[in-house]
C-alpha cells in the first residue's frame, strides 16, 4: 500500500529534494511551504501553499497523511539567525507546537523533525579544533540564541510526545547542507553556496569576502546524502536525537580554495572580522548515525562542490544574459519573508 507522506518546507532547498526522493521511492506525497520551490516545479503530488503558524491550516496539510517529514521553519545564514532571534524564534515556536499537536491529533504513524546543530552548547565550539558533537553533549544546555533555543525546545516537545502520547518520533539534526537547487544569495545561502557565488563572479585575482578571519572550521553534507539518510532515520528504530552529517572537518579558508580550484580560477581572500562567524569550531560526530543505520553519508566535499558550483554558475550566467536583453523581475513570492521554509 502506497504511503502518504506530508513534507513541510517543500518550498525550500532540503524539503524539496527530499519529496522528489520521496516520489521516486514510490510514496504519494502533499508539499506545504509559504511559497513553491525556486527553481522548478516540486515532484510532490499535491503542493499547497500554507501558513502553518496557523493550526487550522497544520490540520489541513494533515489530512490522509500516515507520514511526516517536518522541515519548515524560518532559518538562513549566519547573518540571518543572528539578526533576527524573535522573528525565528516566534514563528518556529508556533510551527513546530502547531504541528507537532496537530500530527497528535491526526494520528499520523510517524512525524520527523528536523533539528539543528545550533543546539549545542556554545563553549563546546569556541575553538577550531574542538571536539566533534556527539548527540549526548547537547546537555547541559546552552544552545545558539534565538534559533538554537526553540530548536532545543522542540526536541524535547517531540520526546514528550513519545513518551505521553505515544506518538512516534524521529529527530535529525542537521549541521550543514549543500548541493544544487538551494539558496545563493539574499541572505538565506549558507556557506559553500555564498562561496560558490561570490568565486562565480569573480574575475580571477579579484579579491572575496569572508567574514571572520576563515579559520573557523565545519562540516558538510551533500543533499543527496542528507535526503537518503532522512529515509533512512524516519525507517530506523531510533527516536533519540541523531546527527546527519559527514565527519570531515575543514575550514572556511580551505573551502574558498576548493571551490577556487573547481573553478579554474585564482581569487585572493579579504577577511571581513566585524561581520559574524558564528561557532569558532562545529562538526559532527556520526559514531551514533552510524551504529544505529549501518550507513554514512558517501558524498565527499570535493565531489558534492562539483555539481553545487556549476548550478551556481550557470544560474548566474543566466542572470547575467536575462539583463542584458529585457529586464528580468523574479516572481513577487520570492521576495517574501520565508516564515516557513526549509532548514
């Protein structure tokens, strides 16, 4: 019997990749989002555009839905996050706790969510070279401002859920995602896609910005990677928390230099140090994701750039030959706050 599976956030990046990995496994699935995705059309089979800070509107996405992916929330860059702590935390606050309720309600078999990095206690990730985050040091609690705090939250809600009502839960927390199809510009790009534009536009030895002196060290996952190890977490036993992301470390520094060399260019590096960086030192440990799926993310950074930096590319260059003709106007929706969106 085919599942019916409901994917919030579908308009953004992770949401929708993961209902176009959803569709060809075989599920029928509803997308929900403020808006539709970007850059083409979704694979979902029902996409319905909803504001669900607003319970009436979180029951109707659920109707006839056994499944639920929850990706929605209002999230972005680092300037973005630190720049708008009540604005995210209100509207996640009420997406989450309305969904969540609603899925109680409803019955559904199965309700994801997707948690963030941004949970981990902040002195764990002042240095380059701290530790790799295992799930467990999560407590005791001192997660990001704004964003980090209502994620926490939620995980808790969803652990509360389990254990009161029974309701099955899974939580992922994402550290970063990258590939093509997502955000490069406007606030809502992180890393690797702001690098990917800015390498893009350069002319080779101009100088980048980088914000921070670029020492600060991640890690990445791609998006084929993350959408398979979402599957493969909401058909897992486990419903404590569980980080989805690769092992490797790198710095932003090194970032610019891959991306430079994917390019065939050489761009000098100027470092913004007043513009925030955000944790000195964040990667994931995935002994846990491991032991628990018998599987790792296989994508690595040089590979998954490839792709990420020629659809940027090729989105610029198209931007580019659009102005010069007829002016181009994106859609109005796409200029509108994303209060529900993808993480």
């Amino acid at each position: 019997m085919t599942e019916r599976v409901l994917v919030t956030g579908a308009g953004g990046f992770i949401g929708h990749h993961l209902a176009k990995f959803l569709v060809a496994r075989g599920a029928w699935v509803r997308g929900v989002d403020l808006k539709h995705p970007q850059f083409e059309p979704s694979a979902a089979h029902e996409f319905e555009c909803l504001d669900l800070r607003r319970m009436d509107n979180c029951l109707a996405a659920l109707r006839d839905i056994e499944i639920v992916y929850h990706l929605a929330a209002d999230t972005g860059g680092i300037g973005y996050i630190t720049n708008k702590h009540a604005q995210i935390a209100r509207n996640n606050t009420m997406i989450n706790l309305h969904m969540l309720e609603a899925a109680r309600m409803k019955r559904v078999q199965r309700f994801l969510f997707a948690s963030s990095a941004c949970v981990y206690p902040q002195h764990l990730q002042k240095n380059a070279a701290a530790k790799p985050l295992r799930e467990d040091d999560v407590f005791p609690a001192d997660p990001d401002e704004g964003h980090g705090f209502e994620t926490l939250f939620m995980e808790k809600l969803c652990q509360y859920y389990a254990e009161d009502w029974g309701l099955e839960t899974r939580v992922v927390r994402f550290h970063d995602v990258y590939g093509p199809l997502g955000p490069y510009d406007g606030g809502k790009d992180k890393a690797p896609a702001a690098i990917c534009r800015k390498v893009a536009l350069a002319a080779p030895g101009d100088s980048i910005e980088i914000w921070g002196d670029g020492e600060q060290t991640r890690s990445f996952i791609y998006i084929d990677d993350c959408v398979e190890g979402l599957y493969r977490i909401m058909q897992s036993d486990c419903c404590a928390p569980l980080n989805l992301d690769t092992d490797a470390r790198i710095t932003i520094n090194e970032l610019v230099n891959i991306i430079s060399a994917i390019a065939g260019k050489s761009v000098m590096v100027r470092h913004n140090r007043a513009m925030p960086q955000g944790a000195r030192g964040r990667n994931s440990d995935g002994t846990l994701l491991r032991h628990v799926l018998g599987w790792a993310p296989r994508i690595s950074l040089d590979h998954g750039l490839i792709p990420t930096y020629r659809w940027i590319s090729d989105q610029l260059a198209a931007r580019s030959n659009l102005m010069v003709g007829e002016p181009f106007h994106k859609p109005k929706e796409i200029h509108r706050p994303r209060n529900v969106a993808a993480v």
